[in-house]
C-alpha cells in the first residue's frame, strides 16, 4: 500500500481557522479555485499570505495532492517561503511539493526528464555566464569575426534576448539576426546551440526554451503534463517574458485551473525581458477568467497610498485598481527643491539625522535611486558625518571596478612609483600584456629594488618579451608619461577625461553591450564631474584615501541605500526619493529607446519606490547639476506635477514650490527670483525652457511657467503626426534640429549639438 498520504488524510489535515483574518477580497481570491485566475495584488496587500493560504486551501480541502501542484516563483527564496508557509497551515499534508520553485528550477526538472527529445542526455550540465562567453569566443575565432568590435559578451547577451523571446535559431526574425557581425547573427546562434548539443550542455535561457520545443512537438508529453498539474499558480505575473508566458500557455491549456498573481503597476524589469502585456491581456487569453483586486494595503499612510494612486493614474497600459488603507492620519508626502546635488545630500542628511534624535534607528531610514551614479553625494556626505550606511545590491561607489580603474590611472600619473595602480591598469582596458608578462615584470621589479615602471623601461630594451607584448608595454608607458606631463597644465578632471578616451577605457564600454557598460559608464561621468569640487589632482586623491580609510563598517543599523529596481518588495518607515528631474527620472534613455512604453515603465517605478514607504516619503529634485564641470539648469520630474497636491507638502529649500495642477493649489509660489533657488531657475537655460513650453505627459500636458513665477500645466493637443521629415523642431535638453525620419510617434532627429537622436513627438516643438 502507499506511504503517500490519502486526500480524505489531507482533509482532515485542515487547520479549523486557515482563512481567519483574511479580509473578504483575500479570502475570495483563496477560494476561486476553479478556472482562470487573475489576482491583481497591489503594494502591501497581502499577497504572500493569499497565495500561500491558496494553496493550503487547495490541500487541505483535498482537491489535489502535494506533488499534483505546480506553483512558479521568480527567486528561489520566495518558493523556500512558500513551502515553509503552507507547511506551517496545513502541517505534514504538504510533503510531496515536488513542483515548487522557479521557472528555471522547475523547467530543468522537466528537462531532465525528456533531455532525448532535444538531443541531449539527462545528465546535462548548465553551464555558467564565464563558460557561456568562452565558447562563444571559440565561435567567434573559428569564423573570423573581429571579437573586440563584435564581443563575445555582446553575443552573449543578444543569445539570451532571443531565448527570453522564444526564438530558437530556426525560429529567429531576420532583422534580428542582422544586429550581430553583419548579417552573421543567425548562423552564430545555431553553431552555438549546436555546439551545446555537442557538449551535453545548455545555458539558463535553454531550460524554457528547450521545455517550449518538447512541449509544443509532442502532444503526449504535453498530454501527460495536463494530467498531472491539478492546479498551477504563478506570483510575480508582471515580470514574466515571453518564453515563460509561453511555457505558461502550454502547460495550462488541459484544466485551465491557472491562477497568475501579480500588479501591472509594478511591471519594472522590461530591461531585462518582463512583458507588462503579458497581465494585461489575461483576460483575452483565458476567456471568462475571473479577476479579483487586492487594493487593501496594510503597509503605508493613506496620504502615501493617494499619492502613489494619483500618479499612476497617468499611465494607460493598466488594468486599474486604487490603494487604500483604513489607518487615519500621518505625513503628507513631501516634495523638496533644492539648488543642486550637494545640498540635496545635505538635506537628505539633516532629515536623517532628525530622525534619528527622534529616537528612531538609522535602519529603518532608504534612499532609493534611479541610476548607481546618484549614490555617490550621499556617500561622501555620510562618510564626512559618520552616518553609517550600507549599499543593497553593489559595491559601494568608491570601490566599483571602474572607479578603482580610474584612480589607478591618476595614481600612477602622480607617482610613477605607485605599483599597486601599475599591476591595476597596466592591461586595463585589454592590451595584450597577459599575467605571464606582468608577474615576471614584477619579479624583477622586487628582484631589482625598483618600481614596476623602471623594470617596464628596462624590459621593453631586451627580448625577454613575445614583440606584441614588448610594443604593448612600450606604448602603455609612453601613454602614461605623456599624461604625466599634461597634468601639470591640464584640470584634473579634463586629465581624467583624456585619460579615460585615450587609453581606450571609455571605447571598451561602449562596445561592450552588457546590462552595465551604460551604468558603469554613467559612474565614470559623475567621477569626473565630482572631481571639479577639488583644487588639484593632489588634493583629490587625498580626499579619496581619507574616504576609503574611514570606518564605514555597516553594522546592523545603518542607512539603506540601493536603486528603485533593487527595492521591489522591500519597505521602511522613512523612504528618501532623490534626483525627480527630467532626464535622470523619468530616464531619458528609457524613453528615447521605448518612447511612451519606456515612460509608463519610468512611472512605474517611481510608484514602487512611493509605496516602499511605511511612514514617510520625501522627494527631491534639483535646479542645477554640475556635467563636467559646467552648471546646467534641470527640470524637475513631470511625475512631480503628477501628484495629487491634497496629499502633497511641496516646498523649496527657502520657500515654496508650485508644481503642477494639484500642486499649485497646494504651494503656488517660488522664491523670489533674487533668492538662490529663484536664482537657479532664472538662469538663460531655464527661461528658455519657459519660453518654449516644456512638453510632458502622456495626455499631452504642457507644463509652462507664467511670469510671475508660478509653475501651471495646461491642456494641449497631442503632437502626434503633427510634424513632417526635415522639419526644425526644439527640444528642452537636446536644443535645435532637423527632423530625419518618422516612425509612429516616434521622430529621428539630427540635432545640432547633441547628434542624432530619437525623441517622442510630444517632447518637442516646431522651431
């Protein structure tokens, strides 16, 4: 007889109370079942408790059994959670979940089961991100292709779009294929997959793909699937991309019991593949599906819930639900605009510091924001204060790759003696100088009581050294001396910018296309631009090693600092949202690459960033930032104007702010214009900016400033197919260009200084 425990065994396992304290949408969204589901969970609603309790529910009523479910995570520790909560309701009824995990996990178990159908063997191996890139270098040699303008990372990373997507080689768009060693694309990616094939091996993005291939081509596997998972339910839904929502469909097909849970207000990972329209047409995909809104949150005040509420409301892409809270009172959400960078680290501080004499704790205090370059002024500001604080999800700023490659670079220029920065950057970027070569320098470095760059002089004389080596060597030292000597005229920071672009450093980021190359060269501009607040290269150095000196050891209470994408899913009492000004937030990239699904992404994140706070939330943006060491004049964020002003406290650092149709009504006013914020905003750049009408929106606002001071917005008509090819248009932060192309809302255009660039219809005007 089987050990494995009998449904009438499980129903009796039931606890008498399981669905007590579940208010009356959770417990229907417990209850449902039977069909298609779709369980909109916003912020802070309970989510992991219903989607646990459901699957409880389904145990404990005896509708299946433990290894008759299929539940699908995106991290491993939300599945560990999982098992342990539903093992904590419904007590030994859960052993047998087999089928609980991530998409990954549970497609590599499938995999092994029927490795045959896709030629491999069930003893595959999955090979990493470092082996992946080094058989595709194999590749790339084998047929000739140039591997530094076309990198193996590169490739890599156009390999793992094409699986996120489905395609297999046979399956790939042309136009896809052409992105990668002209024209080469297609032929690459099936040489790759074959050469895995060969190797008995697979990548991540193999295991969904591999899975979509059996599952569509042999109906009786397929079949079998159907029969086994009773019931699917799948969390996190909005970050899903097409190759796991096609799996989904497949597996889903036979009993139609899949319940998806999920906030499309939450979808903030299309960089790395989510699909948002993969919860919004759920509906479309499963007829008669019943959707059930969670909009009770349990997190924060109701003046941060509206707030996130009214913002969101903007974007078009949603399915629609409203936050609320039973809990009366707390703070209004306060918007603060301050003069530049520096005092915006300085009021962040001040804030902090306030709280924690209020006898609160500096764990309980986040900053969360848009790019890793913002992280730096708070740092230096907490180090200078003995603010104890902790980077989530990276390095701290000073002590990133690049930073660490830049500092070598000027290290060894002020002292040629310098070996540690000599051993750093001596084949950074790639010079052909191996580890072979740099050891034995150094040996005879220490064997002849001289600096690294002394033995290098010598070195390069004799023939100890392969020729391509040698000229490696000697041009790398000529590099350096040649830097030496401009640096006594040079500014520090035009000396680093020269460095950066002459070595090449700067070059191999830019063709590497890699998720961070954008990021660490971003990191790289607020090094240099940070540089000019300094007297001497000299004077700088010193600042950095008093930096890196000090202690900064987190501890258990210490200030959080992360990006708005690392702070999904976790919450604090006092949240601190920095930087809300056009261009770093919403992001100009984001939008230049995906025009108006680009901006609904940037407000989306910035509602997940409002709704991380309990207690508090503070925004800030700035009036000037210093780029290379010219003062420019910003724009605060279009999601600013966007706030509901009855749940905003607007004001700048010596007045008030007026922002857009709700705020004016609440701060009308700014300073008076011979005040330093005033001042700021009434710099040549900004009354330009008010001359021209700054466009924003997706309902085609115009935000525009009177004379008086006041910031308003007004309703326009879209400026949609309103423009013609070579017509002269205006653009706030790119100046005058001429239009080259049109492509939907979409307008190329060849500006006059900034270079050719793709902007959104509404964000410009005829010139």
């Amino acid at each position: 007889m089987s050990d494995q425990p009998r449904i009438s065994d499980l129903a009796r396992a039931q606890p008498p109370d399981y669905l007590s304290g579940l208010n009356p949408e959770q417990r229907e969204a417990v209850e449902a079942v039977e069909g298609p589901v779709l369980v909109l969970a916003g912020a802070g609603t309970g989510k992991t408790r219903v989607l646990t309790t459901r699957l409880a529910h389904i145990l404990a009523t005896g509708r299946a059994r433990p290894w008759e479910l299929l539940a699908v995570t995106f991290t491993n520790k939300a599945a560990r959670e999982m098992r342990e909560r539903i093992a904590a309701i419904v007590g030994p009824a859960s052993e047998g979940l087999r089928w609980v995990g991530t998409f990954h996990a549970v497609a590599a178990q499938i995999l092994r089961r029927h490795a045959e159908l896709v030629g491999l063997k069930p003893s595959y191996t999955i090979i990493d991100v470092d082996d992946q890139e080094r058989l595709i270098k194999q590749l790339l040699e084998a047929e000739n292709i140039d591997s530094k303008r076309w990198t193996a990372r590169h490739f890599a990373g156009l390999v793992d779009h094409w699986k996120n997507r489905g395609w297999a080689p046979d399956k790939l768009p042309k136009a896809e294929g052409a992105h990668f060693a002209n024209n080469r694309g297609q032929k690459l990616y099936a040489m790759y997959q074959e050469r895995l094939r060969v190797l008995n091996a697979c990548d991540f993005g193999d295991l969904l793909l591999h899975n979509i291939t059996i599952l569509s081509s042999h109906p009786d596997v397929l079949a079998d699937y159907h029969q086994r998972f009773r019931y699917i339910l799948v969390d996190e839904y909005q970050d899903s991309n097409v190759a796991q929502y096609l799996w989904l469909r497949l597996l889903a097909q036979g009993r139609q019991n899949l319940c998806c849970v999920g906030d499309d207000d939450q979808s903030i990972y299309g960089w790395r593949g989510a699909e948002v329209d993969n919860i919004l047409r759920f509906e479309r995909d499963f007829p008669g599906a019943k959707v059930i809104r969670l909009e009770r949150n349990y997190r924060s005040t109701a003046h941060i819930l509206a707030a996130a509420s009214g913002l969101i409301a903007a974007n078009r892409d949603r399915l629609g639900k409203t936050l609320w809270t039973e809990a009366e009172g707390g703070a209004k959400v306060k918007v603060r605009g301050v003069w530049d960078g520096e005092a915006e680290s300085r009021l962040v501080a001040d804030e902090i510091e306030r709280w924690i004499k209020g006898k609160r704790r500096y764990r309980e205090c986040a900053i969360l924001v848009r790019a890793s370059f913002q992280m730096r002024a708070f740092e230096e500001r907490f180090v200078m204060l003995q603010i104890p604080y902790q980077v989530i999800g990276g390095p701290r700023f000073f002590e990133r790759a690049e930073i660490r490659d830049a500092h070598a670079y000027l290290r060894l220029v002020q002292s040629e003696d310098d070996d540690l920065a000599f051993e750093r950057i001596v084949n950074v970027p790639k010079r052909g100088i191996g580890e072979t070569s740099v050891q034995k320098l150094l040996g005879l470095a220490r064997a002849g009581g001289v600096s690294a760059s002394v033995a290098a002089r010598e070195l390069v004389l004799t023939d100890e050294l392969a020729p391509r080596t040698r000229t490696a060597l000697s041009a790398f030292l000529r590099d350096m001396d040649r830097w030496r000597a401009m640096s006594a005229a040079t500014p520090h920071p035009r000396l680093l910018e020269t460095i950066l672009e002459e070595s090449g450093y700067t070059d191999a980021l830019r063709l590497d296309k890699g998720p961070t190359s954008q990021t660490r060269l971003d990191n790289l501009k607020e090094l240099v631009q940070s540089m000019g607040a300094f007297d001497s290269l000299q004077a700088y150095l010193e600042h950095v090693s008093l930096v890196m000196d000090l202690d900064r050891a987190s501890g258990e209470d210490s200030v959080q600092i992360m990006t708005l994408h690392s702070a999904k899913g976790l919450e604090f009492p006092l949240v601190f949202l920095p930087g809300w000004e056009e261009g770093v937030f919403p992001s100009q990239r984001s939008m230049d690459e995906k025009g108006e699904k680009g901006l609904e992404e940037e407000r989306r994140l910035a509602y997940v960033g409002i709704t991380r706070a309990r207690e508090e939330a503070r925004i800030s943006f700035a009036a000037n930032r210093q780029v290379y060491g010219r003062w420019t004049s910003q724009l605060p964020s279009r999601f600013v104007d966007e706030l509901p002003a009855a749940n905003v406290e607007a004001a700048s650092e010596t007045g008030y702010y007026g922002g857009g149709p709700g705020m004016r009504e609440a701060n009308s006013r700014w300073d008076d214009a011979n005040s330093t914020f005033g001042a700021g905003y009434a710099s040549p750049g900004w009354r330009r900016a008010q001359e021209r009408n700054y466009r924003g929106g997706p309902a085609g606002v115009s935000q525009v400033i009177e004379g008086e001071g006041r910031l308003v917005a007004v309703s326009e008509p879209s400026a949609s197919g309103a423009f013609t090819p070579g017509e002269r248009v205006f653009h706030v932060k790119f100046g005058y260009g001429r239009i080259t192309q049109i492509e939907g809302n979409k307008l190329t255009v060849a500006f006059d200084k900034a270079g050719v660039k793709k902007v959104i219809d509404s964000f410009v005007e005829k010139a």
